[in-house]
C-alpha cells in the first residue's frame, strides 16, 4: 500500500497571496499568528503579506524568533508567543526556516503531550492536526509549504532532527513567484539545488514508486530549464523555480529521500551550512555512489536534464551524462565542488555517524554504513 499526502488547497503564480484573506475568512479564522524569519521582515518581504491582511481587516500578531537552522529553543520561543496571542491560525512566511518552525509550534499547540521537541523527532505518534498553517515560501526549494517533514537543530547535540508527520502538513499553500523576487543569487541557486536534490533523490529512493516518479521527473525538468534563469532573476526563471520545487515537494514527502539528505544535515547543524549548499556539493558524488542501485532511472534524469542521445548510450554512459548534468548546473549556479572550506578533518567520524542515524539514511537506494560514509565525506575533502 502507498499514502500520498498533500494540501488541501494550494495557490500558484504572481499575485497569489492575494487569496489569503479569503482563506483565513473562509475558514472563520479571526487573528493570525505570522511567523517569519527577521531578515524577511527587515527587507519588507513579510510586508507583502501583512499588507494585504492590513487591508483586509485581519487581525494578526508578528512572530520572528527564527534561525536559520530553527532550534529547539525557537520553537519553544513560539510556543509560549502562540499561546500568548490568542490566535487561530498561522501564515508562515519564508524558507523552510519558518515554516519549519511553524509546523513544530502548531504541533504543540494542539499536541501538548509532546511540548519536549525532542520527542517530535522521527514519526511522532501525534492523534491532533497542527493548528492549521497557510504557508507561504519566500524561497524555491525546500517545498516545506506541502510537505509533512520538518527539521528542527538540536544545539545542545549539534544535530538536526528530522520529524516526519501527517498532521503537519499546511492547510493551505500559497506559491507566489513575487514572494521570491528579491532573493539574492547565492540564496537562489542553493535553495533550487535542494529543489534538485528533492526531485532527484526522491526518483531513485527506496520509496519510489508510479506516482511519485511522475512527479519527480516534471520537477528535474523543470528545474533544468529554470534554475540559471532564476539566479539572473528572470520572470519566467522565478516562476519555473517557484512550480518546480513544489512538484519536487509532492513526491518527495510521500516516499521519503537518501543519503545525500542525511549528510547534508549534520553539515548544517555542526557548521550552520546553508542546507542547498550541502546538498549540492555532495549530489554528484552520492549520486555516483548510488548509480549500481537505480537501474535504468539515471537514463530519464539525463533526458529531464537536457541530455540529447540518451536512449542510445550505454548504461555507464547515460549514469555518466546525469551526473554530469547536475555537475554542470552546479557549477553554472556558483556553487562549491567540494567541502574543504566547510568541513574539519577531525569532525568526520561524528558527521559520518550522524549521517547513519539520521531518519533520510534508510531510503537510499544503496545501503551503506557509517565507514562508506565516512569515505564519501573524505572524497569530497
């Protein structure tokens, strides 16, 4: 049996926020509690928002005790800022930083008996839905607003949680290209790499199946002809971008994602790297690692790329033009090939660990161990 969980509604193209009000009307709530990440509100991004609900006559109370890494603290922090409010719902605005956020506070709230984040982690057994969420990305690429994970720092541990629950999942999402305008490139490029890394490790995980393979091979395509136009800013870029991650977004979160995941995070929690950056430094490699495993899929990602001739290759020439393809990319959108300037020798062994424990490791293709992890941290040094 396969579960497919999504949105009960979801809004897309320039000028979508402006549905909010109806929603939050429509659903008889009356005050908003708005949570969003300080920088957003600093360059008036989160204002876009705020105005129309202004306008509207909403209520609402601004929350912004948010990391880029959330950490249990910030989520506690909300917690305590919810109940205080006397709010119904919450908008969250922003990358998967606040919207990440928002789901552990909207989990809490209406799941008290997990008010200790740390018990969230994994699948939580929660019974209650999460006050409900209208969620609205400011970035193209984590797809937080439709899917049912979230990720949550542990600073005390320098280790990211990753929870996985059904009754997390927005309510409402409202993808706007506008929302993402004024994204600087490096913030672009990393967050669409993560919409790559969404779309390509959901394609070949364990998990994969008929439904999720169409939507993962339309997200790497889109993706592929979007990305380098997003980064210049471009209209149809943002809005390529903007559709592409959600896509991505629908399968990955039904079937789960691999090791690239599981090591790109604790590269976030030890060293607070952008987590696009880590994903896309080590794609090429775990996707090189895992090729033995993936049968013929590699021959559709190097078509969805842009590879022209793939049904004539050969096996290892179609897994080497994927490859390849996603290289390029990278490298095109400004980012790293590899991690020197990032990790520390000496921090292996614990980063290799923490890749093996974390909850994406038992979907890749390819099982692995923490020594062939601890290989591919040190072929990327």
């Amino acid at each position: 049996m396969n579960r497919f969980v999504l949105n009960e509604t979801s809004y897309h193209g320039k000028g979508a926020i402006g549905a909010i009000p109806e929603e939050i009307k429509a659903r008889g709530f009356k005050k908003a509690f708005v949570a969003s990440d300080p920088d957003l509100i600093k360059f008036g991004v989160s204002k876009k928002v705020t105005d129309i609900l202004e306008a509207a006559g909403i209520e609402y109370v601004m929350f912004s005790e948010i990391k880029p890494n959330p950490t249990i603290e910030n989520v506690q922090a909300g917690v305590e800022a919810y109940k205080a409010a006397g709010a119904d719902c919450i908008v969250a605005i922003g990358g998967g930083s606040s919207m990440d956020t928002a789901k552990a506070i909207g989990i809490i709230i209406n799941n008290p008996e997990f008010a200790d984040v740390r018990s969230l982690e994994g699948v939580a057994p929660t019974t209650n839905k999460c006050v409900p969420i209208i969620a609205v990305p400011t970035t193209a690429g984590t797809a937080a607003e439709v899917t049912i994970n979230y990720v949550i720092t542990d600073a005390e541990k320098n280790r990211k949680m990753v929870c996985v629950d059904v009754h997390d999942i927005p309510v409402v999402a409202v993808v706007d290209p506008d929302m993402m305008a004024s994204m600087p490139k490096g913030l672009t490029a990393a967050t669409g790499m993560d919409a790559l890394t969404h779309a390509i490790e959901g394609y070949i995980t364990k998990g994969a199946w008929e439904l999720s393979d169409m939507f993962h091979i339309k997200a790497i395509e889109i993706i592929a002809k979007s990305l380098r136009g997003a980064v210049e800013n471009t209209d149809e870029g943002r809005e390529g971008m903007a559709l592409g991650q959600y896509v991505a977004g629908m399968g990955f979160s039904n079937v789960g994602l691999g090791i690239v995941h599981s090591m790109a995070h604790p590269l976030g929690a030890l060293y607070d790297t952008p987590h696009g950056v880590a994903n896309a430094i080590l794609l090429p490699t775990i996707m090189e690692y895992n090729a033995p495993e993936t049968g013929e899929k590699y021959r559709d990602i190097a078509k969805a790329m842009g590879v022209e001739g793939t049904e004539n290759m050969s096996v290892e020439e179609y897994r080497k033009a994927a490859v390849d393809a996603v290289k390029k990319l990278s490298a095109d959108v400004g980012i790293p090939a590899d991690l020197k300037e990032i990790v520390k020798a000496e921090d292996i062994p614990f980063l290799a660990q923490s890749a093996f424990d974390d909850a994406c490791r038992p979907g890749n293709p390819r099982d692995t161990s923490v020594e062939e992890i601890t290989a591919l941290y040190n072929s990327l040094m």
